[in-house]
C-alpha cells in the first residue's frame, strides 16, 4: 500500500518533470527563433503559447508511453523515445499555436526549426542529467526512514532530472 501512494506520487512528479522540461525548452527555442535583437520584440506571447502546448502534448505523449507501459527502457532508448516525443510536442504546438492549420500556409521552416532546436535542448538535458550513481537506496517496506542495503538500478542511470529512486519507482512496472 506505501510503495503504490510512493509510486503514484514519483509517476505525478514524472508527468510534471517532463511537460516542464518540454515547456520550458519550446519557450526557449521559440524565443531562439525569434531572431529580434531587442528583448522588446521577441514574440512572447507565441512563445508562451506554444509551450503551454508542448506540455499538454508531452503530458499526452507520456501518458500514452504509460499506457503502452514503454517506459522502463534502458539509458540510449529512453533518450531517443523522449527525442521523439520532444520533436512531435513541438512540432504539435506549433500547429496548435498557429490557429486554423492550412498545410500550404502554415510556416513549416520555422516550426521545423524551433522543432530541431528543442530536440537538441533535450538531447543536452538528457545528456547532462544522466546519473552516474549505479546504486539507489530503497526504503523497507512500512518504514521509509529505513533503508536496506543499495540495490542496482536500472542500468545506473536515466535521461531524467527527478532522483535516481524517485525515477525508478516511477518507471518501475511493480
């Protein structure tokens, strides 16, 4: 019963890490792309829209890798799955963003380009967050401020920025 509310609670934090991080890498890649020297120009009511969206696309995104209980993969997986999802949220919120979608209008250069940019913003954030710990510390059941001995992760490591535990409770398929 303890470890379902734990893992309800690190499945929560890991929806919330990961539409923040979408959000706030499609905000700075809009702005990015916004190519204006002056701070006064920048397009900051797209930016914030577009990355509003990105993060009900990459809540939806995720909770779609739920369902299809795709989610304990180990490290260079788990990093191209959230690549994928970083590009299509971005690319989904640029067609959001952009009010009546119409193919041949639509300015595909640049939701391609604030696409690319917030790909490589995760690859680095992935990248960056990698744990170099191959140990975690799990609580004993009924006493959380016990602990028994360091058992090992998945693989040491993961492209997420939560702890190493509250990361694996989240993923784990227990």
């Amino acid at each position: 019963m303890w470890f379902e509310k734990l893992r309800h609670n690190a499945v929560l934090l890991d929806f919330v890490e990961r539409a923040g991080w979408s959000a706030g890498q499609v905000f700075f890649a809009t702005l990015l792309a916004g190519g204006t020297t002056s701070v006064a120009h920048l397009p900051w009511k797209y930016a914030i829209t577009i990355s509003l969206s990105a993060a009900v696309a990459s809540v939806l995104l995720t909770g779609l890798q739920y369902l299809t209980k795709t989610t304990n993969l180990s490290f260079w997986p788990d990093v191209v799955v959230r690549l994928g999802k970083t590009f299509l949220a971005s690319l989904l919120a640029s067609i959001a963003a952009a009010g009546v979608f119409n193919v041949v209008e639509f300015d595909w250069t640049t939701a391609l380009n604030v696409a690319f940019v917030t790909t490589l913003t995760a690859l680095g954030k992935g990248l960056l967050a990698r744990s170099k710990d191959p140990l975690t510390v799990i609580p004993e059941a009924g006493n959380e401020s016990a602990t028994v001995p360091a058992q090992p992760a998945r693989n040491g490591s993961g492209p997420s920025t939560l702890s190493p535990v509250v990361y694996e409770r989240a993923i784990s398929r227990r």
